[in-house]
C-alpha cells in the first residue's frame, strides 16, 4: 500500500485520470466475468459502475489536493545552523484541511470497501435467492414449484385492435421457455386433449379462467397468464405466474416495447425474468440465444406460427400447411415453422414436401432452442439421411431432457419401425396418457396388433372416440386392426362405418376403400377390387399424395399375378399406370421407382426391374431413406434373374435385423425364393412365418400373398407326406389345415378362380376320405 501511495504520489493529475480509468475498465471487466461464471444478480455490474463513478470525483480531488495545479518551488536556502541540518528539525505536522482529507491512503481504502460491501450484498442476495429467504428467493427454493415442474401456460389476453398478437406472443414465450432448464411447458397436443376432456372447444383456446381449471383437473402446480395493452403507439406486457389451486399470485413481471418491432425482444426479456424467478441458474438463462435467433425477428411470421401450431394441434392439418407456408414464405430462416411444417407433410403423406421441410429446418438447426434443435436432428436422419439410428439416439436424448415430452417419445416409437413393439407401445400410451391429440391413439394400435393384443387396440380406439369423437382415423383404426386380427367381417363393418360416418374426408374416401380393395383381393373378388379402384384413383389424386395413388392403382397388378396368375395382365395392368403417372412427372421421393422394380421383378422380368433399380440410384437424393427397400427388390430382382442362392442370402440378411418392418414380408418372399430353389423344408418355414405373423398392415402385402402362401402350403406339406411310407400324419394334417383356410378364403372369389377353389376344396376332401384331420392353425393372426 505504502508503495503504491508513494507511486501515485509522483503522477500529475491527468496521468492520474488515466490509471483510474484504465483500472476501471479492468475492474468491469473482472466483474462481467465473475458475474457470467457465478451467476451474480444483473444489478452488480451497474452497481459497480456506479462506484467507479462515484470513485471518480474523489480519485481527481486527491490528486489535486496532493499535487496542487502549480510546479512545486525550490527550497529556499537556509539562515541557519538549524536551517543547514545542524540542529534536528521538528517534527512534521500532521496534514490538516483538505491535504488531511483527501489522502490517498484514503481514497484506496475506501474503493476497497465499497467493492468489498458490493460483494457481500451479492453474496447476501444469492443466498436468499438459494434459500427462499425474501423478494430474491426463487419459486422451486420456497418449495412452490420443483425443478422440471410442468406448467401452463395461459393464451395472453390481447389489444382489442389486434386480437390474434396475444396469441402469437403467446407461442413465442413457449418457444423461449423450451430453453429452460428448471420449467417444463405442458404442450400443445396435451392442452387439447384436456379441453376436449373438460368438454370445451380447443379452437376457444386457452384464457385465464380456463387455464386455471384445466391446471386443476389435470395436476399442474402453476400457470403462466399475461396480457398485452397498447399504450400511446408502445405495448407493455405483463405476466404473472399463478398458483392453479387458488389464483394467487407467486410472481408477476413487466416490460415494454416502444413498438411492434421490439414485442419480440420484451418477450425474450420477460421470460428471462421468470426463468430466473422460478428457479434456473442465472448463468444459463444468459447464456440463452435471443428469442429472435432462436425463433423469428418477423412478428408477422410468428403470428402465421402460432396459428399454425394450433390448426396442427387440432388436427386440422390443411390449415395448419397453409399458415405455416405463410410463415416461411415471410422468413425462409424459420427453423421452428419449417419442422413443423414437415410435421403436416408426413401426416399428408407428401414425401417431397417432407424431406424439403425437415432439410430447410436442418439447414437453420442453429436457430433453434436445444430441444427443437434435436427434434429437428432427428427428423432430417429419420426422413431424409435414412440413419435411423441417429434418429433413435436423438430422441432418446429428448426424453432424457424431458421423459414428459410426448411427441419425442411418439416419434421414437416411430423411428422403431416395429422392430420393439412392447416399447413402442409403451412410448405411444405415454401420448395417451397426456391426453394427445388422435395420432396417439391410431399409432399406439399398431404396435398392440403386431403383439397379437388386438382386443385391446380395440379398446384403445373406444377411449379414443370418447375423446375424438369426430375424428375419421379412429374409425379408420378400427378396419386396420380387424384386418389384422382377420376378423375380415368386422373389418368390413367397420369399413361402412368409416364411409358412412365421415363423408368427405380423406379416410372415407381414400384409404377406407383401400382396405375394401385388400380385402376383396384376400377373397378372390378381383372384379370388385378392380372396380372400387378406378372409383377411388380420382379422390386419392386429389388428395395430393403421390404414393397413395401409385400404390392403389398397382393394387390390381399385384392380385391378378398371384390370385389369377395372369402375368400378361398384370404387366398390361403396371405399364397402363406407368404411362398415366410417368416416374419423371413425379418429385424423386415421390416416384415409387422402387414399387415398379420390385412388382416387375416378381413378374419375372429381371431386366427391367434391373433398370428401374439404376434408375432409382441415378434419381435417388443423398441418403435416400429407402435402402432396405432397395436391397429388398435387387433380391428379387436376382430371383428373377435366376440368381437364387444370392437372393436367398440377400433375404436372409434383411430378415435377421428386422422382420417386423418389413410390409411386404420378408417371408413371403423367402418361401418363394427356397421354393424356386427346390428346398421344401425352407419354404414351408418361410412360409408358414408369413401365415401367421402378427403385423397391424399385413393385409396390405396380405390381399396378394396369402391366399397363393396357403394354397402352396397344402401342395408341399402333400408333397413332403408322400416322400414317406407310411405318409406322415403331420403333414397330412397341416396339408388339410391350409387347403381349408384356402378354401375359406376363396369361397366367394371370382368364377375365373373357381376352378383352383374345386380343385383344393377335392384335395381336402380325399384328405378327410383318409381320415386325416385338420391340426389347427400353428401361429396366432389368423
């Protein structure tokens, strides 16, 4: 200290001025850093400042007083003995006045204190914040809330001049509270499956009052409410958080906004606020990217966004496309409105428009809140990449964020592909159970049905209609699963159902009469199928989805190779739709290059499905999500080619990984590839696996495949029997046991299919003359 007096003592008063100001700079600096780091409360950076400036006046006193603003004399000469140093001098008095009071032991010592009071304040102010102690203690300290607390949050009530703004701040502020890591907000998805359980109108959305009963009723702590009022051309907003069981209020907070332009930045600044009230680490909450680099500058934008994410929440996905291609069209770098735009797309079925969405979401991933970020990794790897694995991890890491976070853990199970449909299952109950929207209902039936659990699909779709009451996919779910039961005449029923009920709709008019084609093509009714298909092509190309109107109108192709065995038709049947649906005229996702390759290498023409499948490698975009498809038809495609052990060995290589994704079974395919191979023993096996998997579409593959599987099951387990003497009596029976589920099949087929009817239907009837009986099925998903 002495020398640092002493130092100060030989500088003038504007070397002075400099240290001073150089040593606050650095002192402002220290404290930033120490506040970012620590967490320290925002006011001790101005509270710093302030006693720099302060500092300030005293620093410039003392050296005036210290130095003077004149250069120091010489000495005079001395007159004396005294004067010459000869007798001891006086002591030197102490300075008085102003030397005395401005000292520079002084002004040192008293900027040492004043930081040193600054730190004990913000010390003091921590621990309070810590434990719950006073107007710095935090909601989840005082036990009010407890950390990852789910919470509601109310629509804002708005200008009467802008009614749709308090909704768009609305969503804003739950995009920037998807950074926190103390609150967890109860989704979209969820408040519309409480509305519609508190028999409320979800469109209605969601004020205050209702905000408050729904936190009731559903278990949730807390509320988020705000409004916004203009005032004189500004906008102040307000929010509060409030207790769900009595409407007190925990905590309220303001800000304002000069403008329009400046509504997003107050939203930023309010959440911020609640953020660090409720709890979070105030070193986090800083370290958060601005709303508007997360989200979007553009208030137009996000109104269209908001508008959109509750069109999609309630399941009114045509609406919700169009806004959110408003809200792109306004600002391309919207990551949040592209992914949920994907999110429209996949449900709509337009594969293009799907792998453009999630690619321009990936592409501005850096725009997105930490969660939005990895949902939007995950959607472009299971969408565009094909890396279905990254998919899995990305959204394993979601639920890891946040277990209640019911759309990761909806597309996970989607990701799974029916590869672990105990897990899948368990993942889609959890959107059930949150009260989501319908989708978690018509998925969580899929996996149930590859488990055999059909009555309880069905049950499921009863909750679901409770619920959903107008809702055409239930009723959709209902044919699905019947289907897959082969409870056939109920599916049929439910079918009518679905027609009659829902006139108008995508379900009614496309993909029910769908199911009735599958159907009549499984009982050998090709004239109806053929039929109900030139009826249905016209709906299915208005509703815009180019793999749906591919894959019907090949429908026919497929049931007159195997249920009529007419090859020449069937070909005349896939070139008639080649030329009305050109590959080319289609977006490359949406060509179906694939199903072509894959339908002429089953006819037997290996050079063209070749072509197709170079064609598909030329036209497919990096990273195309359809390789096992790919692999699946170049198998095929060396079967027909006469390539039998490699095809064999390529299918057994696709079957090992994952057999219960595959739509149009692996199985059937290995019967028909070890039947080519002269090896019975394999293709009863293989067979007998596609007979009786368990899988929510296996109708789709099924209207082709398993009338042609039974029917060749009794010819080799008859051919097997008489290799030995005395024939085998199993097989005798298992010969019998699928001629008769043959014959069951086809009892109403067509008349040009009758004659392979009489003909199984005699071959049972020398079986039984010979006292064989049938031995039942021997698996489940008859």
């Amino acid at each position: 200290m002495k020398n640092l007096v002493n130092e100060i003592h030989r500088r003038s008063l504007w070397q002075v001025l400099g240290i001073y100001l150089a040593a606050s700079w650095i002192v402002l600096q220290v404290v930033d850093v120490v506040g970012n780091n620590f967490g320290l409360p925002e006011w001790v950076a101005p509270a710093a400042l302030i006693l720099l400036l302060l500092g300030l006046p005293v620093v410039l006193a003392t050296a005036f007083v210290q130095e003077g603003l004149t250069a120091k004399e010489p000495p005079p000469a001395p007159q004396s003995l005294a004067d010459a140093g000869e007798v001891p001098p006086a002591l030197p008095r102490a300075p008085s006045g102003a030397r005395g009071l401005f000292t520079w032991r002084r002004a040192l010592l008293g900027g040492v204190a004043a930081f040193a009071l600054l730190g004990l304040a913000a010390a003091g102010w921590l621990a309070m914040r810590a434990l719950g102690i006073g107007p710095a203690a935090t909601l989840v300290a005082q036990g009010v809330l407890d950390e990852r607390e789910p919470i509601v949050v109310a629509d804002f009530a708005s200008p009467p001049d802008e009614p749709d703004l308090g909704e768009a701040l609305t969503e804003a502020l739950r995009i920037e509270l998807g950074n926190s890591t103390m609150l967890d907000v109860v989704d979209g998805a969820a408040i519309t499956g409480a509305l519609r359980r508190m028999r409320r109108d979800p469109a209605e959305g969601l004020a205050r009052p209702v905000a408050l009963e729904l936190a009731v009723r559903e278990g949730y702590k807390a509320v988020i409410a705000g409004e916004v009022r203009k005032l004189a051309g500004a906008y102040q907003l307000s929010a509060e958080v409030l207790q769900a069981s009595d409407g007190a209020s925990l905590a309220g907070f303001r800000e304002t906004a000069r403008d329009a332009d400046g509504l997003i930045e107050a939203i930023d600044n309010l959440s911020k606020d609640l953020r660090q009230k409720a709890g979070e680490s105030i070193r986090t909450v800083r370290g958060s990217e601005p709303l508007d680099e997360v989200s979007t500058a553009s208030l137009d934008a996000l109104r269209l966004y908001s508008e959109g994410v509750r069109a999609f929440d309630l399941d009114d996905y045509g609406r919700a496309r169009s806004l959110l291609e408003e809200a792109v069209a306004i600002d391309s770098g919207f990551a949040m409105a592209h992914r949920k735009l994907g999110a429209v797309y996949q449900n709509l079925r337009q594969n293009q428009a799907l792998v453009d969405a999630m690619s321009a979401a990936y592409r501005y991933r850096e725009r997105l809140t930490r969660p939005e970020r990895l949902h939007v990794e995950a959607a472009y790897h299971m969408f565009v990449d094909g890396d279905r694995q990254a998919a899995i991890r990305a959204f394993e890491q979601l639920l890891e964020l946040d277990p209640d976070d019911t759309g990761a853990a909806n597309n996970l199970a989607v990701a799974l592909d029916g590869s672990d449909p105990a897990r899948e299952a368990e993942l889609y109950r959890r959107g059930v159970d949150a009260g989501a929207g319908v989708i978690s209902y018509t998925n969580l039936v899929n996996p149930l049905a590859n488990l055999g659990r059909y009555d309880e699909a069905l049950a499921v779709l009863d909750e679901g209609e409770q619920r959903f009451p107008d809702a055409a996919g239930i009723a959709l779910g209902r044919v699905r699963v019947n289907a897959a039961a082969a409870r056939y005449a109920e599916a049929r029923s439910a079918i009518a159902a679905l027609e009659e009920g829902y006139r108008g709709t995508y379900e009614a008019g496309v993909l029910g009469p769908w199911w009735s084609i599958a159907l009549d093509g499984l009982a050998g009714r090709l004239g109806n199928a053929r039929r109900t298909t030139n009826d249905v092509l016209p709906k299915a190309r208005e509703g815009g989805s180019a793999s749906d109107l591919v894959n019907l109108a090949m429908m026919p192709a497929y049931q007159r190779l195997y249920a009529a065995g007419d090859r020449p038709g069937a070909v005349s049947i896939a070139e008639g739709v080649l030329q009305r649906h050109p590959l080319d005229s289609f977006a490359p996702t949406d060509r179906q290059t694939l199903l072509f390759a894959d339908f002429f290498a089953r006819a037997g023409d290996a050079a063209r499905a070749e072509r197709l499948l170079d064609k598909w490698e030329r036209d497919r975009i990096a990273g195309d999500p359809s390789p096992f498809e790919y692999a699946e038809s170049r198998a095929l495609a060396d079967l027909a080619g006469g390539r039998v052990p490699a095809a064999i060995e390529a299918l057994e290589r696709l079957d090992s990984p994952a057999p219960a994704r595959c739509l149009r079974c692996l199985h059937f395919d290995l019967g028909l590839a070890y039947d080519r191979a002269g090896d019975p023993d394999a293709a009863i096996d293989a067979y007998e696996r596609h007979v009786n998997a368990r899988h929510a579409f296996r109708l789709l593959p099924g209207h082709y495949s398993l009338p042609y599987a039974h029917e060749r099951l009794g010819a080799l387990y008859a051919e097997r029997a008489s290799e030995t003497d005395p024939p085998s009596s199993e097989d005798l029976a298992r010969a019998a046991e699928h001629y008769g589920r043959f014959v069951e099949l086809w009892t109403e087929a067509d008349e040009e299919l009758q004659p392979r009817v009489r003909a199984a239907r005699a071959r049972l009837e020398e079986l039984r003359r010979r006292g064989v009986a049938s031995a039942g099925p021997s698996g489940g998903g008859r």
